[in-house]
C-alpha cells in the first residue's frame, strides 16, 4: 500500500516529569496515537506473558526492561494502528534502547520532546498519584531518578545534536506547560 510514512515522536523526561498527561492533551488536540511504553510493559505483566515476571521484577527496581522485549511490543502497537501519527512515550531509555529501536522499525523520530523538571517536584508528583503502581515508592523513586540520569540524559543529548530535541520547562499548570507544547506541533499540522 501507499500508506504515509509514520511520524513518530518520542516523549521523554523523568518519572513524574508529566510525559503521560501532556500526551492525552496532544492526542485531544492534534489526534496523535499514543504509546506509552511503560503502559505497554504494564500489560504484558497483568496479561501474564511470558515475560510478565521478568518485566515485573525490573519495574520494582526502576531498571531498564531489555530492548528486545520494548521494541517488539512497540512494533506490534504500531503495525496494529491506523494511525500514522504516535508519540511514543517513555521509550527510548537508553543509547541501547535507541539503537534497537533504528534497527528493528527503520525509522528515526521527526520530534523528541524533553519535559524538564527538578527532582523535587518529580518526587511529589510521583508520590501523590496514588494509582498503585509497584514503583511509586520512594526507594524505587529515587533508582528511577539515577538511571534517567546515568541512561536517559544520553539519548537526550544524542537528539539535542541532531536538533530535534524541544525541551519544555515542565513546572507549572498543566494548561500552562501545553501553551509551550501546542506551537511544536502546530508547526506540522498540514
Ligand atoms: N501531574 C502531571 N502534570 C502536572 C503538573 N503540571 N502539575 C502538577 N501535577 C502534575 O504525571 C505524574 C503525576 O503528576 C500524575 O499524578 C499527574 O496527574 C501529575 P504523569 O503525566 O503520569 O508523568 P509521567 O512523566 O508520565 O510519569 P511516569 O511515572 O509515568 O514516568 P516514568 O518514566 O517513571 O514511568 P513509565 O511508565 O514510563 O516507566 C515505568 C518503568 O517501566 C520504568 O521505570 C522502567 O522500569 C520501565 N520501562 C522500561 O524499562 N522501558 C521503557 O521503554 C519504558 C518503561
Ligand atoms: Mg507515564
């Protein structure tokens, strides 16, 4: 078929960074498809797969799932969709993330959105939830903010030199941080 090349665009920033909530508001607004590959994870633990224990195991520990099985599940989501638009949220968390995500599906992402916020308002949005997530502890809280740090940070780096990184000061209202999301995409409605 014909269909239009997918335009992705990665969602990135620390846990609690507001990646989750800024997407819903850019699918209402700009009819995006959104993957959030830590929902993705989340699922394959409740459908009790092969790889739920596995994937569960390391959520506890806010550690990195194994490329392979992210890639895939994502892959999958894509080619499921009708859609041509995905932010895929949460995904690349590595170099090594990155990398596999070239190799299996091809492609690169047109945008990669950074919500930058400080730790202390991470660690208050986090714990404030409430939505019973095995990771939204304090302990896990603090690993997940080293390894966004020590792996995360890199990839950041990687597409600011490719200049298609938007960083986003991620304090403020929700309304406020889409006033700063909204002409990023503007800019490609067409
Ligand atoms: N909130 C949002 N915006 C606010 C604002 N402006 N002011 C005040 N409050 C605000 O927001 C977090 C909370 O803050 C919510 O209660 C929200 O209402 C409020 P949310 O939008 O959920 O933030 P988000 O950045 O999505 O936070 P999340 O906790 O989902 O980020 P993480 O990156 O930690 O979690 P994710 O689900 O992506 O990954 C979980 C784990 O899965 C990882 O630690 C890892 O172990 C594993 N994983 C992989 O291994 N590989 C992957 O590719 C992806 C995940
Ligand atoms: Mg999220």
């Amino acid at each position: 078929s014909n269909r239009t090349r997918p335009f992705i665009t990665f969602v990135l920033g620390g846990p609690g960074s507001g990646k989750g909530t800024q997407c819903e508001k850019i699918v209402e607004t700009f009819g995006f498809t959104h993957l959030s590959a830590g929902d993705l994870l989340r699922k394959e633990i409740s459908s009790n797969s092969e790889n739920g224990s596995t994937i569960l195991d390391i959520i506890k520990e806010g550690k990195i799932v194994p490329s392979e099985i992210t890639v895939k599940l994502i892959q999958r989501a894509i080619q499921s969709s009708e859609s041509y638009k995905f932010l895929i949220d949460g995904f690349p968390r590595s170099d090594e993330n990155r990398i596999a995500f070239e190799r299996v599906i091809g492609m690169e992402p047109e945008v990669v959105l950074f919500f930058d916020c400080p730790e202390e308002e991470m660690v208050k949005r986090v714990l404030s939830r409430n939505q019973g997530r095995v990771d939204d502890n304090i302990e896990t809280i603090k690993k997940r903010l080293k390894v966004f740090a020590g792996s995360n940070l890199p990839v950041i780096n990687y597409y600011s030199g490719k200049g298609k990184l938007r960083k986003i000061d991620a304090v403020g209202t929700v309304d406020e941080i889409f006033e700063k999301v909204h002409p990023i995409f503007a800019a490609y409605k067409g």
